[in-house]
C-alpha cells in the first residue's frame, strides 16, 4: 500500500500545487478510496480565485468535492467491503441537532463537508460513509457519477418547489446547475423557458428539453419579454435563480405571475441584499423561497436518476484533464469553455 499520494493543495488565491501527501488511513466506521474521477463545480471556482471559503475551507488544504471511485481499504464497523465501486456526497447531517430532529438536514448546525476530491485517496468520515456513501450500479461510468452531489441538490430545489405539470418555469442560468434544472423539470413536464448569457450554453438546455431559450445580453427588456410571452403576459408560474447574483434574484421576483413561485436558488456573495416590493409578496402573493444544498434522501433520488438516465447529463463533463491540468480545468470553466471537467489521476 502507497503511503504517499499525489494531491491538489489550495494555499491562496489561485495558488493551488500538487503535492506528495500521506495517504490517511480509515479508523472506525470511515473509508479510504482511491479516487477514479473527480469533478470541478461552480464552487471550487470561487474557492479557488477567493482563495478559500468562510464555512468550508481554510487554506492551506486539500480541495474539489465531487468524487468516485473504488474503496481502497476500510475501517471497523462498516459494512462497505474494498473493491466496491463508491459515489461519495462531500457532506453529511449531524442527526442530533435542533434542525436535525425535525429533518430539516440542510440546516444542520455541525453540516460536515469533505474536500479533498482532486487526489489520489480521499478518507471519507463516519457520518458521510453513514449517510451519503452509495454503490455505484456497473453500468454507471466513474465521470458521470461525480454528478451525484450537483443533481441532488436540484432534486432538492425542485423537490421544495411546489408545481404542477404543464407549469410554465423560468430557469435563469446556463451553467451546470442551471442545465439541470432544465433536464430535470423538462422530464417531469414541465415547459421549461432558460435565460441564460452564452447561446452555446442555451443550446445545450434545448437539448436537455427547454422549449424556449433567451439570451440576456441580446434581449432588450427581458423582465417584459418573459411576463408578455407567458400566461398570456401574467408572468412565469414558478420561477428558478441559478446564478447567484443579486439583480438578477430581483429580476427573478419580477417574472413571476401572481400568485406564482420563486426560488432562488444561487447563492450570493456574503453581506448583499436584495429588495423586492411589498406590492409583490402582499398584493400578488408570490411565495419566495431559498433552497440551500442537499440531504441525504435527495442524494440517493440523484444516484437513481443518473443510473436511469445514464449518457444523459454527459455533455456536462465538457472535457477530461488529469491532475498536473486543474489550473487548465478552471481556465476551461472561467472562459465558459467548461460546463465542468473530469479530473482523473495520471
Ligand atoms: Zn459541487
Ligand atoms: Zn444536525
């Protein structure tokens, strides 16, 4: 067995090394696997030009949170055996917190998260090979499987949304999660209109099923265009935020019919704020509603759809690179060149 392994390390603001590491070896209930494909997110984007995260990251550290592979040895206790072909969630509830004991798991006050995808072996702690460690179905490739944590917390934000087939859904984003609402909600009938910034992106939501698409940037007088086109100019039935920016969660409100919904779903940067009219909430009764990560019931719903709908999500994995090329991997994604990339070990 290895006692060295090569492993991504985020010292600062862009500043991230591969480095020789001790491979951690499994105690009681935890596993250690050797990791076959790991994935970058919107996410590790912002760690890795922020240079770190307030709740999940401090440099230096290890980094990337969605992972497959192959459980390489185990601790006592656990019922996972080596060899088994694993997908693996980067966090897990307490189950004994305040939010916890009425389930709402997203809220857990001890959350913990695991980093440290972009390696070679990755220990994943009790609570997680508890919670949210599942074997993967043999039809089920490494790559697409590293999808499991992005889908699930779509499951979640559609799961939180209340609708009902034929519901006109305005989706407001083109990147990863953006294209996974629109896959998902398109799937389950809904009309699915995407907004997005880039036409190659809004190409791929119309082939993951969105009836209409628009370009922000060439579209004059969005917040119009989408009341005038929909519900014979009432506005959206349910409207879903992806980009995590401020006006354009105001935006979001602003599509909505009365009596509509509105989930924003992208997280801002910390200390911004947003305002809506009061006639909106009071008046028109629109139900706004964040939706924040995943719990584990959403994660096991995302393991199923991807075995389902295996090949399907596939044009999100834009590209292959090994791990000497994550600065490649984030410049892919800066330049909207990358959905996300596959980082495999050399
Ligand atoms: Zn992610
Ligand atoms: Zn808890």
């Amino acid at each position: 067995m290895k006692t060295k392994m090569r492993s991504a390390v985020l010292y600062g603001k862009e500043d991230v090394r591969i480095e020789a590491v001790e491979v951690p070896s499994p105690g009681e209930g935890e596993v250690l696997i050797r990791i076959e494909s790991a994935a970058t997110c919107g996410t590790d984007l912002k760690v890795f030009h922020r240079g770190g995260h307030a709740r999940m990251l401090r440099p230096p550290t290890l980094f990337g949170h969605e992972f497959s592979g192959v459980i390489e040895a185990v601790g006592e206790g656990t019922n996972f055996k080596v060899g088994q072909r694993v997908a693996c969630h980067n966090s897990a509830p307490c189950r004994e917190c305040f939010y916890c004991n009425r389930a709402q798991y997203s809220l857990c006050e001890n959350l913990l998260f695991l980093n440290g995808a972009f390696a070679e072996f990755i220990k994943v702690p009790e609570p997680i090979v508890a919670l949210n460690l599942h074997l993967l179905p043999d039809h089920l490739p490494f790559d697409e499987a590293c999808l499991m944590e992005p889908l699930s917390c779509v499951v979640h934000g559609v799961e939180r949304t209340p609708m009902i087939v034929g519901d006109k859904v305005v989706v407001i984003g083109d990147g990863a999660i953006g294209q996974m609402f629109v896959w998902l909600l398109s799937m389950r009938g809904m009309e699915v209109i995407h907004i997005g910034s880039h036409s190659h992106r809004l190409e791929t939501g119309r082939s993951f099923g969105a009836s209409q698409s628009l370009n922000y940037r060439e579209t004059e007088h969005l917040v119009d265009k989408i009341r005038r086109i929909l519900n014979s100019g009432r506005g959206a039935d349910v409207v879903i935020e992806c980009t995590g920016k401020p006006q354009v969660w105001e935006a979001a409100l602003q599509m909505s019919r009365p009596g509509g919904k509105v989930n924003l779903f992208g997280g801002c940067p910390r200390d911004t704020k947003f305002s809506v009219s009061t006639e909106t909430i009071h008046y028109n009764e629109v139900a706004l509603s964040g939706v924040f990560h995943t719990t584990p019931q959403y994660v096991k719903q995302a393991l199923e759809l991807l075995s389902a709908h295996s090949g399907k999500l596939r044009p999100l994995l834009s590209c292959e690179l090994p791990l000497s090329e994550l600065h490649r991997a984030f410049e892919l994604m800066d330049d909207r060149k990358a959905f996300k990339v596959s980082i495999r070990n050399e």
